[in-house]
C-alpha cells in the first residue's frame, strides 16, 4: 500500500459539555514525530494518543490539535462565597479606619481576592471519553487520506518503471553493435598506422575495450533494482524508506552507465534515466 505522508483531517463531536474539534495534520519527516495541542483538561490522554498514532502511522511529522468550546451555561456560571466577601470587606473597612488617607475598596477589588469567586468544578468524564473516540475517529480518517493520496502516484511509479525498461532493453540491444564498431575503430588505426596486425594484440585491445565499455552488469542490477521496485510497491507494508534506498541504487547504477559510455546514444540513455530516477525520488520523498 502507498501511502503518503501528506494529509489532513478534522472532526468534531459534541455531548451537553459542548463542542469538541479534533485537527490532524502531517507532513513528511524521517520518523514518526508527534506534538499535540490540547486542553489542560485533556492532558492524561496524551500518552494514549502517542501510542495511537504508533500503532497507525511509521513515519511523519504530525500536529495534533484538540479544541473544547463549553457549552454557554457551563462557561457562563461561577459562584461567590458571600462569607468570605463580607470578611474581606470588613478588614478593608478596619484598615481604612487606622489610615489617615484611606482609599476605597471596590466589588472588582473584592472579587479579586482569592477565593471569593470561583467556577464551579465541572464533570469534564464524558467529555474525556468524547476526546478518546473522537480522536481515533480522526486518526482513521487520517490513515485514510493518506493511503489514497499514495494510491494516485501509483501511475507515475508505474508508467516510469515501464519507460526505464524500454531504456534498458534499447541499451542492452545497442551493446554488440557499438563494441563491434569499436573493434572496427581500432583496426581501423592500427591500418592507418601502418602497424602490421597482430592477432593476439588486437585481441588484447578488445578485452581492455570490453572490460571498459561492459555495461552488462549494470543493465542487470538497473533490471533487479526495477523489479525491487515493483514488488516492493505491492506491499502492505511503510515503503518509503526501502524506495529511498533503491533510488539511490538505480541512480548510482545510471551514473556508472554514464561514465562507461562509448557512444553517444548511450550517454543520453543514462541521462533518460537519472532524469526518470529524480521524478520518482521526488515523489519517494512523501511516502510513509
């Protein structure tokens, strides 16, 4: 399965607490790196969603955000221990009495004093198991968008590999004629040379010819590297890495088949090939 490392999704759920939204966003990192937004409420979820996104996810770069808008008469009440005004308006009112210049003490002052106003505690358990549901609910819809923004570069993966092998199967069947061309090339020297032809001399230069210009070694690990691709593209398992490792094979192949060119056809061949080779790297680069 392909499956990209790029994607985003949101939820939302809602219960008499309020309105719960849960983002998920990645991008395309080595490992799996996870950071989480939430409400201090939600904080004793973390650990759990950490070992969530282990479960679903290999590698990537993923925010995590989680909002909670309360419901009105939640956000909107909050209480007032009329005992504890009274004293510490008492105390203000006996302190001004020793001053010479008094100043008066207001209600906002009061209610700033700590524990005159406070909101009552709230049961934020429903709420708790909402977040948890909600956000393996987003998580699988994460997992989702991914696998099918990886399935459409399924083509491009394909269509490139089919035009490699063309390239590789040109090349290897242009080998004898361009080696036979070579060993024309060099009588053809020695004849202008006026160097009487020895058999075993120029048997000699072909072998060191041959051992120069053989690309057949290359062509075969291009064609397994290829086939490495293939297969590997049909698996079910994370597949960035092992692509990675073999763009960088086929690519280091196409490079060696560049330096032993001989011939001009060759040399644009590889150049077809590293420009092939890149278009998929690019691509490899956001896969999980």
């Amino acid at each position: 399965m392909i499956r990209s490392m790029t994607a985003f999704s949101r939820k939302d759920t809602q219960g008499e607490w309020g309105t719960l939204t849960c983002e998920i966003r990645t991008v395309n990192h080595r490992y799996l790196e996870p950071s989480f937004r939430l409400p201090e409420t939600f904080r004793e979820l973390e650990n759990g969603f950490r070992e969530e996104l282990r479960k679903q996810l290999k590698r990537g770069k993923v925010d995590v955000s989680m909002r909670l808008q309360s419901a009105d008469k939640a956000s909107q009440s909050f209480e007032i221990n009329d005992d504890m005004a009274k004293a510490v308006n008492e105390a203000a009112n006996h302190v001004n009495r020793i001053l010479d210049n008094p100043a008066h003490i207001s209600a906002l002052d009061i209610l700033h004093w700590p524990g005159v106003l406070s909101v009552p505690e709230q049961d934020y358990g429903p709420a708790l198991d909402a977040a948890a549901g909600l956000f393996e609910d987003t998580v699988r819809e994460l997992v989702s968008v991914r696998e099918r923004e990886g399935e459409r570069l399924r083509p491009l993966f394909e269509e490139r590999l089919t035009t490699m092998t063309d390239v590789v199967s040109r090349v290897r069947k242009l080998m004898p004629e361009l080696l036979g061309a070579q060993e024309q090339t060099l009588r053809d020297r020695f004849e202008k040379a006026k160097v009487e032809l020895d058999a075993d001399r120029v048997a000699q230069e072909m072998v060191m010819l041959a051992q120069k210009s053989d690309v057949a070694e290359e062509l075969d690990r291009l064609d397994a590297h290829m086939s490495e691709v293939a297969d590997t593209l049909k698996s079910d398992d994370a597949i960035g890495r092992r692509l990675d490792f073999l763009m960088q094979e086929l690519n280091r192949e196409a490079n060696t088949l560049s330096s032993k060119s001989i011939d001009a056809r060759v040399t644009r061949a590889a150049v077809d090939l590293k420009v092939l080779i890149e278009q998929m790297r690019e691509q490899v680069q956001n896969l999980e």
